[in-house]
C-alpha cells in the first residue's frame, strides 16, 4: 500500500460497525492497517473475528450513541481498550419514514437525536483529545439527502442536512488545529435502511434509471473514500463532503 493511505498503528472507531456500511468501513479501515473499535447496540464478536485476520487488534463495544450524556465515558472505554483515537467514522444512524403532514414529533426528535445531536456530541468528546493531540481525522457519515429532500423522510433530509452543515463548522475551527473533518454522502445503497425501496418495484428501477453507474451502491463503494480521508492523503481537505453515488448528482 502506498503510504499516504496506510494506516498502520492507527486506531479507528466506528459508529454503526457491526453491518452494513460500517463494517464494510470497518473492515476497509482494518485492511489498510488500523486498530478498529466498531460500536454497536450489540457486541458483535464475529464481525471483530473478520477485522482481526488483517492483523490488526479489533474490539467490539455494545453501546447506544443515543445517551448523549455517556459519550465522555464511551470514549474512555475505548481509549482503555486501543488508546489514542486517531480517527473517529461517525456512521450509525436511524431512518423513519411518513408522509410529512402525518410525520410524528417522537419520530422526528428519534431520528435528529441519532443521526445529528448525537453525531455533533461524538465530535465533540472524540475531537477534544485530538485538538490537544493536533492531529485527528473525524469521517461524519452524511447522505444524498443532505443536498436533496427526498419523500417521506422529512427527519432524516433535515438530521443529513445539518451533519454535512456542522461538519463544515467544525472545519473552519479544526483545520488549523490538525484536524480534519469531513463527510462522505453515501448514494443508494443495496442496505436494510433501503429495504423497502428494493423492493419496490416501480421505485427501484426509477432510481435505477437515474444512476449513471447502473446499478445500487455496496458497502465495498464506501471504503476507498474513507481510507483517503483517513489517510494523511487527505491532510489538506476539510469540510468537504464527497458523494459515493454512482454519478446521481451529477444527472
């Protein structure tokens, strides 16, 4: 591997790492050489099992990143477990979907909880010891509906929104300071989050129609940009959201 992408004696975390596009973020992360702690709702001992034959040491944590107030004492667990923290992928998150004029308050404040106040928290308790440090690379998880509004996921549009938005801010402070914050807006992806629109028919093939690359995104679509902005590859870009969409946007 070439050196500005090898992440050797790093240690990563990640959100959400025990499926989907964390763990293949985890997973990426781990072939490229870095210690990764996934945190998940559930331990996932299998999924650290996969990490460990790159060689790299790999650890699993239950933990719900909706209890805002215990982040300080998540990060020193971790810190026990790996030390320093070198990079944090902000990835785990939550969808609901209803039309908007019916679209439940408890819903909304769930979604915006996880997938904005609790990223922001992460970034927060995670990125202090980095500022100390001058050296640190935070990954926030954004998505398409960050630039776009989408149809009945009026939370979700909004909670993206202010992920890519925040993560610009942070940036402005950070960049100075050796820091690096930036997103990655994942497309549509073939995940259980986009379950239901598979399975749509009509939908899916109207989604289809749009994506120059022809086909739903993977997990594996994800890791290549995330190890550059992990990398010292990346130490001049901040507050940049780069979309892994197959070319929708651009359509």
């Amino acid at each position: 591997m070439h050196r500005l992408f090898d992440l050797t004696g790093k240690n990563a975390v990640v959100t959400g790492g025990s499926r989907g596009l964390g763990k293949e973020i985890a997973l990426g992360l781990a072939e490229a050489g870095a210690n990764v702690a996934i945190i998940s709702r559930a331990e996932s001992p299998e999924v650290v099992k996969e990490l460990e034959k790159f060689g790299v040491k790999a650890v699993s944590i239950a933990f719900d990143i909706s209890n805002i107030q215990l982040h300080k004492e998540l990060l020193n667990i971790i810190e026990e477990k790996l030390g320093k923290i070198d990079i944090l992928v902000n990835n785990a998150g939550v969808q609901k979907r209803h039309p908007a004029v019916e679209f439940p308050q408890d819903d909304w404040q769930h979604v915006m909880n996880v997938n904005a106040n609790a990223v922001f928290s992460l970034c927060q308790v995670f990125g202090k010891p980095m500022l100390e440090r001058g050296q640190g690379k935070i990954i926030n998880v954004a998505s398409l509906l960050s630039f776009q509004g989408g149809i009945t996921v009026p939370a979700y549009a909004a909670s993206k929104g202010a992920v890519m938005q925040f993560t610009k801010s942070l940036a402005n402070e950070w960049a100075s300071k050796g820091v690096n914050v930036n997103c990655v807006a994942p497309g549509y992806m073939a995940t259980d989050m986009n379950e239901a629109l598979i399975n749509d028919e009509v939908r899916s093939r109207q989604i289809l129609e749009r994506i120059p690359a022809g086909r739903w995104g993977t997990g594996q679509d994800m890791q290549g940009a995330v190890i550059f902005l992990a990398s010292s590859a990346s130490d001049y870009i901040n507050g940049f959201t780069i979309a892994i969409d197959g070319g929708w946007l651009g359509r």
